[in-house]
C-alpha cells in the first residue's frame, strides 16, 4: 500500500528564500534534484559541512524536537528542488509508515 501525502516542491527563487539566513524550524526537506550544501557560518567565514544529492535529506532534528537548526543550508546547483515537509505530515508519515521513521 502506497500513502499520498500533500507535500509542498521548492525551487528557484522560493528556495533561496526558505533556506536564506532566517531560521526554519519544524521543517524536513528532502532533496529532489540539484545539491544542497550544508554549511556552518561564523561571520564572513562559511565552513562546508557536507553537500547533499538526490534522495537525501536535512532538517530531520528541527522537526523531531523543534530544536534550531546548527547549520544553513544553500542550493549548490542550478535547478535544486528540495521537498518540504512540515511537522504535521513528517508526523503523520511516521504513524503511517514505520520504515520512514526508521530511515529518519
């Protein structure tokens, strides 16, 4: 059995916008297309943590325990699409479907 979820596709300038430098909480993303690079700013320094491709995902702790984010995320390639996916639905998928939990 395959559950439908209703989830919001990023892109474009719409990403820019939600990954900019305001903080995103309670939010999972997962990498559609493109590259995100997962980056620790410390004033005009940025240190590159990791880059992200297809099928992989961030914000995963945001929206377990609403904690803040440690580290801004930024799209590495032209065309990154990112799904988002807030905190009602990531709840609702786990009680839905426990191997997505275990994946997260």
């Amino acid at each position: 059995m395959v559950t439908f979820i209703a989830c919001e596709i990023v892109t474009g300038s719409r990403l820019t916008e939600i990954l900019g430098t305001h903080p995103v909480r309670f939010r999972l993303f997962v990498v559609l297309e493109g590259k995100i690079d997962i980056v620790k700013i410390n004033g005009a320094s940025k240190t590159l943590i990791v880059t992200l491709g297809k099928g992989e995902f961030f914000g995963e702790m945001a929206v377990i325990d609403g904690s803040s984010r440690s580290a801004s995320a930024i799209a590495a390639a032209p065309n990154t699409r990112v799904m988002r996916i807030n905190h009602a639905r990531f709840v609702y998928l786990v009680s839905q479907q426990p191997a997505f939990a275990l994946m997260i």
